[in-house]
C-alpha cells in the first residue's frame, strides 16, 4: 500500500468562497478518493488562513473581533465543505495552538541559523493579495496605482520588517526544479517560474509585519507579527506535527521501506502534490521550497497551479457581480451535477467557464440524456425481459467491453496526472458508445424472438457491465450518484477498483438519478 498525501491550499478566510475557491476543493477530494479507490493509504488536508491586516480591516467594518469573524467564515466553510461531499482528513486553521506554537518555534530556528533578518522596507502593497511590489511592478493608471496581479488598488507602506534570505537558496532552488520537471505542473506553470523569477534573480521576501496586530507575534520581537507567507505555507507540516527542534535530512523519505511510524509527518511527508490556484504558484513553488530548505525538510514531490474558472470571458469577482457559489447550485442541481460540472469543464491547462447554461447544457447532456438515460433503459430492459436477473452462457465480447477497458486504462493515466477533464471524458466515453449499441441492436426486436434470446441476455448484460464500469471510474466524481447507481444493478454501494466483472447482474430500478433540468427553472 503506497501512501498519499494531498493538500488544498488554505483559503483566505476574508470572505465566503465562490465557485472556483471551491472547485480546488473538488477536485482534490477527487484525486483523494480515486487513490482510495486503488489502495492507497491517502491524508487529505485543507484549511483556512486566518490571519493579515485584511481580515482585520473587515472584522473592524462588522463590528467584531477578527477571532470572532474567522470563526463564522471557517465554520461556514466547512459546511461547504460537507455539501459538496469534500471527505478530508484535517481540517487546519492557523488560529489554532497546534499551528502557531509550531511556527513560532519555526520563524525562531531560521532567525538563530541567519535565515532572516531584519531591515527597512519601503514599496507597495495589495492589501487582497497581502503582497509587496516594487514600483516598476504595479500598474500606473489615471485612476491609480494597481496590483499587477489582481488590478485592486495599492499602498505605499514603510516599516521596519524581517525578511527570509531566499537568494540564499537560488541555486538550489533552480537546480532542483530543473532536475525535477514534474515537480511544478502543468509545464507551462513551470516555465513561468523559471523565465520570471528564477533566470532574473530571487529576491528576499518580508515575513513579519508591524502596521497591524492580527497575526502569530514575534516573540523576540516585541510588535512585530509573522506575514502570511510563513504563517499559511507552514500548515502543510503543522497539520501533521511537524517538530522544528528534530534534525532532518533533506532528501525525500523511502516510503516503501516498513518502518515504524511516530508520527503523522513522519508517515506522510513529503506531500505527493499540493493542489492551488495559479494566482498563488510563485508562493508554493519558491517561497516554501526556499524555507523548506533553510527548515532541512525535504521538499513536496508536486505542485500542481490549476486554473480559474471565468464567468464569460471575465474572471469571478464581487465586485463586478459575477460570482457563483457552491451551494446556490448544490441546492438547485445536486451535489453530484454541481461535482460533475466543474471536474468536467476545467482544462488541465487554460482557464474553465461557467454561466448557468453551461451548467445547465453539459448536465442535462451528458448526465441526464447518457448516463442517466443508459441505466433507465438498461435495467428496465433487465427487469421487462429477464425479471431483472441478467447471466448470459458466456461473457460477451464486442467494441463496447473493449472501449470500457481501454477507457478505464487511459482514465487511470490521466487521474495520475491530474488532468482530471480528460480522465471524466475517457469514464463517460463508453457510456456514449453504449447508447449507441442500443440503437444498433434494439433489444426490443431481439426479445420478440425467442430465438435471439441469448443474443438479448449478450446485448443487456454489456450495457449493465458498461454501467458497472462507469460507475467504478466516476465515483471519484460522483460518490452519491454512483452509490445509487450501483445500489441499482445490485452491487456493494462502495466499489473496488479490482473489482472483477460479475457472471451476471440481478438490477432493480430506482429513482431516475439525473432529472432532467427544464431552462426556465435553472433561471429562478
């Protein structure tokens, strides 16, 4: 049994996540369950970053404290969470004891080792982003100084700060990303890095603040507070106990040796892959690696950046009135629809798109008229023509059980490399192919034979064992759905993935899985 450890990045508890905070969390808890699926001892971690002058601005704007205001974002969260069938291991928040006492000792074993020190900072800053740039960074306009990442508004700050040497560990950092190509993904995330960061010079980065009080103190520092970017990167080993006073070797552990565990970090790290969004890939993938190696823990095996989800040709924002929320849609269309949409519609590299006729049009046609239709039809058939139980003399073999095979193959490399779209169009591939079978052969002529009786059993028991097939490769995706579905052609409710192909199937029809969305409701 291989171990696997996956994370989200923890998300900003400034506000309430829309429809592509929450994607990542999908399609983590995904690529969670399919190793589950195949066997893996898997860790799955999330969160909430609940600390910078941001939130302690918006808490000031209620009327409450920034503890009490985190409280209710990160309870809110994890209810989100829950709807959406997100199944993690922990959920951490660096409010808590267990997270800052670990990285209180942290900030000061790189102090005492010069990993930090302190100077004069003078620049500018996005308060959204809680990140500095420097004047030739940000964006000049008649209507004001902008970020270059998010286009919000910028401030001038000067303040007395501690910075991580970060070019300290250039070298190494370049070295072992060109060594290791898989380790940020997709390809051209990496590119990025290397062409903007790494070929033009890292720069020292601030980790402590003193212009506002909502953070993890300094202890030897009366006034300064730790910024965000050692406080929040530091929960991938927090979460699992990580001690800072261990002495540790840099290389990657041998996993498959049988030793014995003392603790989660040492059973689980390094992670196999942190899940984040682009925005933030600069931070993951120079910054943590750089403290990383100052800290002499061995680095992630991956860093996957994947992309965002546009409302038309426009990125999410509430400021411009074009968000989407998870549970506005969980409500309307399912938690299995809601699922299905977004794995199904982002691409490994580029940018997705949601509106609700999108959502609308792909659930309707590949849920409701495939899949859905496929087992209505199917297990009817079982039940008209067989009373519901389907053994044929011999297991048939045809263009349809040669796809679900094939598919299943080219599925399985998919889901490794994260290209989750693809891995959903190879599971729903012989499904489409199936419904055409259908109309090849027509069942209901053969059954007026009783001749082409054990051409009829040949003919459902494919359909059923396709549908068995799917139901395996998209539970992943749809855990409820496929649930059901299996519960319907008589098998456990949880599937296996060795699971062999039955000598037949004894089906009884349930409730229709995916009703069908009429236009005018989706638009109420």
């Amino acid at each position: 049994m291989s171990k696997f450890y996956i994370t989200t990045s923890i998300i900003y508890a400034s506000q309430p996540p829309h429809i592509g905070n929450t994607y990542e969390a999908i399609v983590t808890d995904a690529v969670a369950r399919y190793h589950k699926l195949i066997g893996d001892d898997v860790y799955f971690l999330t969160g909430t970053d609940e600390h910078g002058l941001k939130i302690e601005r918006n808490a000031e704007k209620e009327g409450v404290t920034p503890q009490e205001f985190v409280d209710r974002i990160a309870g809110n969260l994890r209810k989100e969470w829950d709807l959406c069938m997100v199944e993690y291991n922990d959920f951490i928040r660096t409010t808590e004891d267990r997270h800052k006492n670990i990285v209180k000792r942290m900030f000061k074993k790189l102090y005492d080792q010069g990993d930090i020190y302190k100077k004069s900072y003078e620049g500018w800053y996005c308060v959204p982003d809680e990140a500095f740039h420097t004047d030739s960074q940000i964006n000049k306009t008649p209507d004001g100084n902008l970020c270059p990442d998010c286009g919000r508004p910028v401030e001038w700050l000067k303040e007395e700060v501690y910075f991580f040497r970060l070019s300290a560990y250039a070298d190494r950092l370049a070295a072992h990303i060109d060594q290791n190509p898989d380790f940020i993904q997709p390809d051209n995330r990496r590119n990025e890095m290397v062409n903007g960061y790494i070929k033009p010079g890292l720069q020292d980065f601030c980790v402590s603040r003193m212009s506002f009080k909502w953070g993890i103190p300094v202890e030897f520092d009366p006034g300064h507070v730790m910024y965000v970017w050692v406080d929040a990167l530091s929960n991938y080993i927090t979460a699992l106990g990580y001690d800072p006073s261990e002495q540790r070797d840099a290389a990657p552990h041998d996993r498959s040796a049988e030793t014995k565990k003392t603790s989660l970090f040492d059973q689980y790290w390094p992670c196999d892959v942190h899940v984040i969004g682009k925005d933030i890939l600069r931070f993951h993938t120079l910054y943590w690696p750089g403290l990383l190696m100052a800290l002499g823990v061995p680095l992630p095996k991956q860093v996957f950046a994947h992309p965002w989800f546009l409302m038309g040709s426009d990125k999410m924002s509430k400021s411009l009135g074009n968000v989407i929320y998870a549970p506005e849609l969980v409500d309307k269309y399912g938690v299995d629809c809601t699922r299905y949409y977004v794995l199904r519609e982002m691409p490994f590299a580029r940018d997705g798109n949601i509106t609700r006729e999108l959502f609308v049009s792909r659930c309707n046609t590949d849920l409701a008229n495939d899949l859905g239709n496929l087992a209505s039809r199917s297990i009817t058939m079982a039940e008209k023509y067989f009373d519901g139980t389907v053994t044929p003399e011999c297991v048939p073999q045809n263009e349809v059980l040669e796809l679900c095979a094939a598919s299943r193959e080219r599925y399985t490399d998919a889901m490794e490399k994260l290209a989750i779209q693809t891995a959903v169009t190879e599971a729903m591939a012989p499904v489409i192919r199936a419904n055409r079978f259908i109309d090849e052969t027509m069942p209901w002529e053969l059954a007026k034979d009783p001749d082409k009786t054990e051409d009829l059993r040949q003919v459902l028991y494919t359909l059923l064992e396709t549908l068995r097939g799917a139901s395996i490769l998209l539970y992943p995706v749809m855990p409820l759905a496929m649930g059901k579905l299996r519960l319907q052609l008589g098998l456990t409710e949880v599937p296996v993935w060795d699971e062999k192909p039955p000598a037949g199937f004894t089906v009884k029809r349930g409730d229709n899985l995916f009703p069908r969305i009429v236009m005018e409701e989706a638009a109420t």
